[in-house]
C-alpha cells in the first residue's frame, strides 16, 4: 500500500493532480517513465531514478551545486542505457554543458 501511495500523482488545491507523488517526482526520463527523487544541500546533488518499464535505476552523487546537473547526467545515462529504446523529448536531451565535469 505504501508503494502505492508513492507513486499516486497527489491531488493538490481545486483538484489539480500534480506530477509528485509521497516523496517521489512522476514524470520522464530519457522519455520513459520515471520515477525520481533528487536533492542538494551544503555543495552536494544527488538524483536517483528508476525506469520501471525497462527495469533500469540510475543514480548520480555530484561533489558540487555548481552548474553540474545531476539530473541531466542520470538522463544522459539512461538514454545511453536505453540506446534505440530512449524517446527523444524536446528539450530532454542534456547539453554538453550539463554533463561537463
């Protein structure tokens, strides 16, 4: 049961269901279904997501809060995981720049 409420998208004021569910973010990536769940606090970002429908998790640590994505990392991850499995999403592809370590 627990599980479920997890990744059930809360419903928020007036109705509206959000892409969030008990500590876990619902959405994308690499465009595939994710579930996902990052922070960052005192120079650290961490991001961590599983693919349920490829069985695949990748997680990311960074060393830094600087312009290094660790989100953007895990996507590029997953999608090289993926190869032709990956969707293309506009705007979902990493920059050189997000992945530059």
């Amino acid at each position: 049961a627990a599980y479920a409420e997890m990744v059930r998208p809360a419903t928020v004021r007036e109705g509206r269901v959000a892409r969030y569910g008990l500590g876990l973010m619902l959405g994308d990536v690499a465009g595939r279904r994710a579930l996902s769940h990052g922070g960052d606090i005192n120079g650290f970002t961490t991001f961590t997501t599983y693919l349920p429908d490829d069985a695949l998790s990748v997680t990311v640590l960074v060393n830094t809060q600087g312009p290094t994505r660790a989100d953007a990392i895990a996507g590029a991850v997953a999608a090289a995981a993926l190869g032709p499995r990956a969707v293309a999403v506009a705007g979902a592809r990493p920059t050189a720049a997000d992945v530059a370590t």
